[in-house]
C-alpha cells in the first residue's frame, strides 16, 4: 500500500475514534440537534437507552440518505458520514473504560471502512426487504428551522407575549428574504449560499441578547460568590480544549488530505480542484455556522468536534499541507474555545442575561420535542403511509399513561425506528407493502 494512502487511513482513523470518544463522554458531538440533548444524559434526565435511540434516529438517516449518496462518486467523503456516525457510536458505547475503547476501536475502523468500502454500506442497507433508513433522515428535518424558533420562546417566557412576538415576527422576515435573497453569485459563475436558519437564528438571538440586557440590576446580583450558568458550561469545554484542538486538526489535516469536505459545495468544488473557490464558500459557511455552534455550546457545555467549520477552510487553504493544516487546525480550535469563554464573560455581567440561560434550555427542549415529535411522524408516514400517523400518535398517548413514560423528546426517533423494524417483518410475512417494490 502506498504511503499516501496509508497516511489517509491513519488520519480517518484517529479522527473517527477521538471524535466517537467526545460523544461518549459528553465533550462534542456532530448533530446540532442531539447536543442539547447530552445535557439531560449526563445530569440523569434521560436513560442511555434513550439518548442512543435519539441519536441514531437523528444522524443514521443522514448518514444513509445524504452524507454517503452526496460522497458516492466523489474521492472525497462528506463529513456528516463520519462524524454523524461517531455520534451514534459514542452515544451506543456504555460509560466508562470499556465504552472508551469500544468507541475510539469502532469509530476508527468505521473510518477506515468508509474510505475503503463506501459504496458497500450503502448496498448493505439496501438489502433490507423495507429499506426505511432514509426515510429517519426526515426525522431531524424539522430541527433544523426549529432552533431559530427557541429564541423567540426564550424571549416570550423571560419577557412576556408580545417581546417574544417581536422577536418571532424578525425571525421569520430574515428566514423568508434569506431564502428569497442569500444567494451571492461570483464573477466566475460560482454560488454562494447563506444559511436562511443561521441568520434567522443569529437575528433571534440578538433580540433574546438585547431584550435581557435591558433587565435593570436591582443589586443582588453583584454578588461574586453567584455561579453564573453560562461560564459553568463553558468552563466544562474549555477544560476539555486539547481534545477539541486535536479535532480540529485532525478535520483540518483530513480536509488537506482531500479525505473530507465539510459540505456538498466545497466538496464538488475540490473535486474539480477548484480551491480558492471552495475556501470561500467554507469560509461562508463557517460564518453561519457560529450562532449555532456558540448558542448552543454556551447553553449545555457541549461542543462540535468540527467547531465552527472554520477548520475546514485551514485544511482548504492548506490541501497537500497535512502536517500544517493540522496545526493551524488545532489553533483555530483553541481560539474559538477561547472566544467562547470571553462570550461567556461577558455576557454574565448583565443580570438579565444570566438569568436568560434557564429559559434558554426550556425552549430549546420544548422545540426539541416537538420538532422531533413532527420529524418523526413524517418520517413513520413516509415508511408506511397511512400508517405512520397512527402509530405515532398512538405511541404519544400511550407513553403519557405509562408508569415510567420515556421523555417525549425520544418518542418520535424511537416511534420512527420501531416502525421501520415492525414493517419489516410484517413484509416478511406478507402483510406489508412497500411503496415502492424491490
């Protein structure tokens, strides 16, 4: 084997096994929709078995129904293949040593499998008599527009109806002229597009930031001993900044490689060796990346293993440049952890805004829980029309009379990949027809 391609493998591999070794242990995850949910894990709110159902149903789909058919084709791999992937193997691992070494051991051959054998795993799942893993991507769908909602809720609760109303009605206008004018077109005919739910959701969150700094101190809160909500979660990922460099070199070292690309337009880009102009649209991406990433790792202490993508734009910058790559990688890595913490600080010096931080992890939990309630009832209806309904509902009503009722943030993944699973069987015994027939 060459020695080029060994390096290749060896890079996906610590990439895949350090990166599945921060979702078990709570550090980082991928799936901007399962990092507020980690919180509930690690502080007993929810089950393993729970948070690893919710896991697979929102990153398998993806994983299945985009990341690999976006790469198939391609000598470079979407990172959503592997990283999505790393965040169910971490979550599926039990705690301690033994879910330490199975993770980083599985994660890491999962890498070396996937840039050996990428169309495999596709076939492998197309084998299935129902083959209803794209169908889970849908389940996550509905989270991606549903996170710019959470800071009008936030606003609502801490402020009242209508501030949170104002907040609402700017959210929606930057969502609509986004979608309808965000597309920046370049002399050389390539285009770039803005994220419609990152700016929506970077305009909530300047509403949710200037309504909570309005709140006039009433002196008690200049109390030093008060432990301030927002730097309890940033210190926990800041302690943990070595790893998360080591991530962000390890993503940037794999993108200089050409192993990865951190989304579909960079990646075609890359294929066609056109490199400045993928870096730019990385870098745009990276930009509407940042209120997410940031509002939600100040939020539950919990980080991407890509941070911000900017890491992406280094190994860009640096194709063919591993061993540089790496090392910028790793310090812009540090950087944004530092930056997060100087947010962080700042922040709490308003009594308003520490007092936010509460109301914040409420609405993104009740918009958590009906996005996923949604995505999942979609995706049931996509498996078996005419049936998807019902048994959603079904599973919703149930789960509120049960003794020990699992948290309805679970209920729709688990509804959705128990159906896939009931259909299954149901066909092998002639009781069940696929939409579309093998």
């Amino acid at each position: 084997m060459e020695t080029s391609k060994i390096l290749e493998l060896v890079v996906i591999a610590l990439l895949g096994g350090l990166c599945a070794i921060l979702s078990n242990k709570g550090i980082a995850v991928f799936n901007d929709g399962l990092r507020p949910i980690l919180p509930e894990f690690l502080e007993g709110k929810i089950g393993k078995k729970e948070l690893a159902a919710t896991s697979f149903a929102l990153s398998f789909g993806l994983v299945i129904g985009f990341g690999i058919p976006v790469s198939i084709g391609a000598s470079i791999i979407l990172v959503h293949s592997i990283l999505l992937m790393t965040d169910i193997i971490g979550s599926w691992a039990p705690e301690g040593k033994l879910g330490l070494v199975l993770s980083g051991g599985v994660g890491a051959i999962y890498g070396i499998g996937l840039v050996l054998g990428l169309q495999k795993v596709v076939d492998l799942f197309a084998m299935l008599p129902v083959n209803f893993m794209p169908s889970l991507s849908v389940v996550g769908a509905p989270i991606i527009v549903a996170f710019s909602i959470f800071p009008a809720i936030a606003i609502a609760s801490q402020h009242g109806m209508k501030k949170g109303a104002v907040a609402l009605g700017a959210t929606l206008l930057t969502l609509v002229f986004v979608k309808r004018f965000g597309t920046i077109t370049l002399d050389n005919g390539t285009a770039i597009k803005l994220s419609a739910e990152g700016m929506s959701l970077l305009v909530g969150m300047i509403f949710m930031i200037i309504f909570a700094m309005m709140v006039k101190s009433d002196g008690t809160e200049s109390n030093q001993a008060l432990v301030s909500v927002f730097l309890e979660r940033v210190n926990r990922i800041k302690k943990n900044w070595l790893w998360l460099a080591l991530t962000g070199g390890l993503v940037a070292a794999a993108t200089s490689l050409l192993i990865i690309a951190g989304d579909p337009i960079s990646l075609n880009l890359l294929k066609d060796a056109k490199f400045n102009e993928a870096a730019l649209a990385a870098f745009a991406r990276g930009i509407g990346f940042i209120p997410l990433v940031f509002s939600t790792a100040i939020v539950t202490g919990v980080y991407s293993p890509a941070g911000t993508t900017f890491a992406f734009v280094a190994g860009i910058a640096l194709h063919g440049n591993p061993a540089v790559a790496f090392v910028l990688g790793a310090l812009l890595m540090f950087v944004e952890v530092q930056l997060l913490s100087l947010v962080a600080k700042a922040l709490d010096k308003f009594p308003g805004i520490r007092d936010m931080g509460e109301h914040i992890r409420t609405a993104m939990n009740k918009v958590l829980e009906i996005a996923l309630l949604v995505g999942g009832a979609m995706a049931c209806e996509q498996i078996a029309p005419g049936i998807g309904y019902f048994w959603v509902i079904g599973l919703l009503l149930l789960n509120r009379k049960a003794k020990k009722p699992v948290v309805e943030l679970a209920v729709g993944p688990m509804a959705t990949i128990s159906l896939g699973i009931i259909v299954n069987i149901l066909y092998l015994i002639g009781l069940f027809i696929p939409v579309v027939a093998k």
